[in-house]
C-alpha cells in the first residue's frame, strides 16, 4: 500500500496554541502535514484490496501546489518527531475550483464508513473524529450567537472571538448517555423507527442526550423511562467514546431495570426486546433466524453489549 506516513499519536500542545507567531511558522514549515477534508470527508490512501487505508497526509509542498497554502487550517498538533499536523477543510464545490485540482488526491471517504469498515487505525480514526468535529463546528460557528456580529478563527482553530463585542466561543462537545439496559441475565436491545429497511434489522441499546442539570445517572433514568417506560435502579458507568457525528461524547452505562414491563414511546423506539447472552450470541455472530443485526464493533454500543456478553 503507497503511503504518506501513517500517525500513531498527536500531541495538541495547548499552551502553544496561542502564540500566533509559532503557529503560522509551523503552518510555513516544510515538514508540515495537512490532512485534507472535503465536504467533512477525510483524505485517504488504501491498498488495491481496499481493506486497509491510512490517512493521507500531504507535504507543505503539495498544499502549496493546490493553492491552499493561505487556505484557514486547523492545528491538530505534533507528532513524536516534532512534524506539525493540521487539516484543511474545504467543499466539494471549492474543490473543482481550487487551483491545482484537489481532486488529485481523491479518494475522500466518508469517516463513518471508515469506522464500520474498520480500515484506519484507532489512532488515526480519532485524529479524523476529531478534524471533523472542529470543521463541523466551526461551520456552524461564524456568527456571534450574543450580537450576530462574524467571529474570527483563534487558536489554531481551537477558539472563535466575535469582533464586535469580544465573546469568545470553543468547540462543543454534547454529551450522550447510551446505556445497556439489563434484568438479570437478560439485556434488552431496541429498533428505532430511523432503521426502516426491513432487511437491516437493526437493534442497538438505548441512548440520549444528557440535559442541562442533569448528572449522568439521572438522564439514564430519564431516558429510558421515556422511551421504553421502565423504571431503572442501579445505573454504573463502563466506559466512554468521542463520536464525531457532529460532536458527541457518548457515555457507555449499564442500567438494571427493576422489571421487564414495557411501554415503549412510538416515536422513539419502533420494537424492544429482551435476549439472553445465548441469543446475544447468536445475533453478533450474524446467524439470527430473523437476521438482527447489531452495531459493529467501531461503536461503543457493541463493547456494553460484548461486556454483558462475557459476564
């Protein structure tokens, strides 16, 4: 497989994030790599077989021959040899008409086939999470939410300012609460009215968004009470996961149900069922009679539901 250089770890260096000076000379360097986002979908190389790729990360010297050089970029940090990364965010639109053709670098991928695919690293599927958050952010940031007047990019692309009255922005994370609802031996999975092609059958376990005022174990009550009507005693925190998609932090939970009555809500959840670790089993393995499906194992939904699994 041709490669750019495949990137193991970024260090995002914060405290160097302000020092405009040193960032516009890391951005001139050129040792520099800028990974490119075209309609928010990254750069990549893969091999013939399409089973593994890499993200493909172009030398000041191609930036430059694309005429994006000036172009805004976003820091997304040092490597362990000291190389400066960033990511330059461009539309598909802006790409036909940049000087120099973009499209040479093609293929752009999707990042969400990427992670069910599993072809990038975890490494790199989180310096890709996090290049797509920041444009998406930025996209949806360029006016002053207090006096509608523009904001200016700061930071390295980590920190917007209103010209007009100084208020500053930064990039937002939203916080999800997805959580395995057992009882007993048994966890429940559920089918959203969204998965409308019969033959994907997809089930997964329950998730929201976390509210304002609200701590984590509250909005997993919360939550499933509303879309599945149970009643939740014992709520414990596993583990979490970025998703980029636009910007969520989802927090994995397990959540013990005090019964197995349900009343699920129409609106959120088309059909909840409650399966054994045998029928789990059966489901992740891929050889369900009624071919469910459950999310890959790029998603944090698949590791609540693998832990249940194993005991």
């Amino acid at each position: 497989m041709p490669t750019l250089g495949s990137v193991k770890s970024l260090d995002r260096v914060s405290h160097k994030r302000a020092d405009a000076d040193w960032l516009a000379a890391q951005a001139a360097s050129d040792a520099s790599r800028t990974l490119l986002l075209v309609d928010l979908k990254p750069a990549i190389v893969s091999n013939a077989e399409q089973t593994q790729a890499q993200l493909r990360w172009l030398p000041h010297a191609k930036i430059a021959a694309l005429g994006l050089a000036d172009w805004p970029r976003h820091f997304m940090g040092l490597d362990p040899a000291q190389v400066p990364h960033f990511a330059i965010a461009i539309t598909e639109h802006r790409a036909i008409a940049t000087p120099g053709g973009p499209f040479s670098v093609r293929p752009y991928v999707d990042l969400r086939t990427l992670a069910v695919q599993g072809q990038l690293t975890p490494e790199e599927l989180s310096i890709a999470g996090a290049a797509r958050a920041l444009t998406e952010w930025h996209s949806n940031c360029r006016c002053c939410g207090h006096c509608g007047s523009a904001t200016d990019t700061k930071d390295g692309g980590w920190r917007r300012k209103c010209f007009a009255c100084g208020k500053e922005f930064f990039p937002r994370t939203d916080p999800v609460v997805i959580m395995l609802v057992t009882h007993g031996d048994r966890c429940l999975i559920s089918h959203e009215p969204r998965f409308k092609d019969i033959q994907l059958r997809m089930f997964s376990t329950l998730a929201g968004f976390l509210e304002p005022g609200e701590d984590i174990e509250h909005a997993v009550r919360r939550e499933v009470m509303e879309e599945v009507g149970l009643d939740i005693g014992e709520v414990r925190y596993q583990e979490s996961q970025p998703w980029p998609f636009p910007h969520s932090l989802m927090l994995g939970c397990r959540a013990e149900a005090k019964t197995m009555d349900l009343k699920l809500d129409p609106a959120e959840i088309e059909e909840a069922r409650w399966v054994d670790r045998a029928e789990l089993a059966i489901i992740l393995e891929g050889r369900h009679p009624e071919h469910l499906t459950l999310p890959g194992k790029h998603a944090i939904a698949y590791k609540l539901l693998r832990a249940f699994l194993e005991g």
